[in-house]
C-alpha cells in the first residue's frame, strides 16, 4: 500500500509548517506530504525546514481556503483526488473590543476559521466517503472550548468549527472516516506577532474609554504574559498531531489544559478565563 498522502492547509509559517516538516522527515518515512500555502513566495522557510525530504516526501501546492475554486484546483490537481489525511490548520486571529472592530475583519475570519475549513472538508469528504476511509483533523483552539475576553469573534470561529466537526464526525463514522479536533492553547508562531502588530495599528474607533481601558491595560499585558509563560512551541503541537494520526480511532483530542493552568498565573486577570474551573469571578467582580 503506497504511504498515506496527507494535506495541509497554510504551511508558510507556525503550527502547518511544523507539522509538514515533522511528517516530511518522519524516519520510517509513512507519509507522503502535500504542504499547501495561498502564496508559493512563502514558501522558503519550509523548503530549508524539511531540507532533502523536499520532492521526496513534500511537494508544494497553492490553496487560498477562502477560494472554492483555489481549493477545488487544489484537490483535482492530485493523482485521483487521493488524500488519506487532510489537516486543516489555515487560521487567522483578530482582538479587541467588538464595537471598535469592523464587520469586514470579522468576517475574514469567519471566511478562514469556519467556512475555509468547511470548504476543504466538503472537497475532500466525499471521495473518501466513497474510499469509506480517511481522517480529517483540525486544528481548532482552547478557545474553541471556552471563550476569553477580547477574543469573541475569533473565540466564535473555533466554537462554530467545533459544532460543525461534532455534528458530522458521527456521520462520518458509519463511513470508516475519524475526525479529530486539536485545541492548543497558546502558541509562539507568526500569529501572536501578528496580532501584537495588528493591535497597534488600530484605534478601535467608537469603543467606551473603560472598555478601551480594559482592552490596553488588563488583557494586553495579560496576553503577552500568558504567551511569554505558557507558550508552546508549533513543534509541541505537531507532536500532539503525530498522536492524533497514530491513534486515528480517537475521534477528539482535547489540549485545554495549557489554558485552564494559564489562570493560575499571577498577574492574570480571573475574568479572561471566566468559565475556568479555576475561576468563579466575574468581569463586574474583578
Ligand atoms: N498561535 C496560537 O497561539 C494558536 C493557538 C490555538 C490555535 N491556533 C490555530 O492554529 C492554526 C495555525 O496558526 P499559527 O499559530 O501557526 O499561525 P500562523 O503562523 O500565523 O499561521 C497561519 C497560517 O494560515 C495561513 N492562512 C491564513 N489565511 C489563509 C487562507 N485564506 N488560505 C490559506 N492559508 C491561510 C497563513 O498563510 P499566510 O502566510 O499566507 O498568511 C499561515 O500559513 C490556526 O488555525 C490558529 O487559529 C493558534
């Protein structure tokens, strides 16, 4: 039997590179790897990460989740539509007060988070179906699980990925196909730059100065320190994913921990965490 083909979405930096690079250069060599980024100029630091695995056990394809027809050229330009493993880790992060943010950005991360895993899923689902075999993973989030303050639209997207791969992993398990979910709580990749230098671009326009106080002085500070205390390298997750593919009978993997011992931390607001079981107070107490 040849190796499972596996798929990742937006390998060009963080968790999808790690993981790509990890399954690339696995030393029995089980996996043959399809790293897929929206922009092949990205492609460098993954090329020099997997070294000589490069076009023995990687190649490279262009896919924007946020495209139908990205994806679908993506999906049809391999050898008979054949993914054994589809890993859907393309995400993309936003914070700040609600009402100083705009509908547009909101919506872009409900177009990557939510619908550009839908996307990929309803691509690569139905010629598995017909196979009755594969596994989609996702890489969702902690927040995902439970929502944190500042995070409410991002929080959403993970919560709305969440129901969706829920409802249909039981589905799918007539269908010989496991789905398994990641949750990772923080984690040092592009992301956490990104959303630093976003940050101090905006002026969240149209948000109450408390508000806006909350946002800069409590749950700025607080999530730089939680990243700086408890942030996982993208490798320890894609050990975590490496898990998750040997156990494929698990159908859900829950990483929450790192986020529940995050309360835990001096200096960090209880509110952010308010379902914590760690935490019984609420923003109004705090
Ligand atoms: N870092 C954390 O603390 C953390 C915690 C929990 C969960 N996660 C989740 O982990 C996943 C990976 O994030 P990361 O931390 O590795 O961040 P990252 O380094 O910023 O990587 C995100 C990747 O997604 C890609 N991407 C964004 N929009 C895309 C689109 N429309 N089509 C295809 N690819 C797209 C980015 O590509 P470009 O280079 O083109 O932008 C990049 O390769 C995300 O789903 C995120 O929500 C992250």
């Amino acid at each position: 039997m040849a190796n499972p083909l596996v798929l990742i979405t937006g390998c060009s930096s963080g968790i999808g590179l790690a993981i790509a690079v990890m399954l690339a250069r696995d030393e029995m060599r089980r996996y043959y790897v399809i790293g897929t980024m929206r922009d092949l100029k990205r492609k460098d630091k993954l090329v020099e990460a997997v070294g000589d695995a490069y076009g023995k056990t990687l190649s490279l394809l262009t896919l924007d989740v946020c495209s139908d027809e990205s994806v679908k050229q993506c999906v049809d330009s391999i050898k008979d539509r054949h993914i054994d493993i589809l890993i859907n880790n393309a995400g993309v992060g936003l914070v700040g007060p609600v009402e100083g943010l705009g509908m547009d950005d909101m919506m872009k991360v409900f177009q990557t988070n939510f619908f550009g895993a839908v996307c990929m899923i309803k691509e690569v689902m139905p010629d598995m179906k017909r196979r009755r075999s594969g596994h989609i993973i996702v890489i969702s989030s902690a927040m995902g699980l439970q929502g944190v303050a500042f995070n409410d639209v991002y929080s959403a997207s993970k919560f709305a990925i969440e129901g969706f791969c829920e409802s249909l992993a039981v589905q799918l398990l007539k269908f010989n196909i496991t789905m398994s979910m990641i949750e990772p709580g923080p984690v040092h990749t592009e992301f956490e730059m990104k959303m630093f230098a976003d940050v101090s671009k905006k002026e969240y326009v149209g948000t109450d100065p408390e508000t806006l106080h909350h946002f800069r002085t409590c749950y700025l500070p607080s999530a730089a320190n939680i990243f700086q205390g408890l942030g996982q390298t993208p490798e320890d997750i894609a050990k975590v994913r490496n898990h998750v593919t040997d156990l494929a009978r698990c159908p859900t993997f829950f990483n929450i921990v790192v986020v529940f011992v995050a309360c835990r931390l001096p200096n960090v607001p209880k509110w952010l965490f308010p379902n914590s079981p760690f935490n019984n107070k609420t923003l109004n107490k705090s």
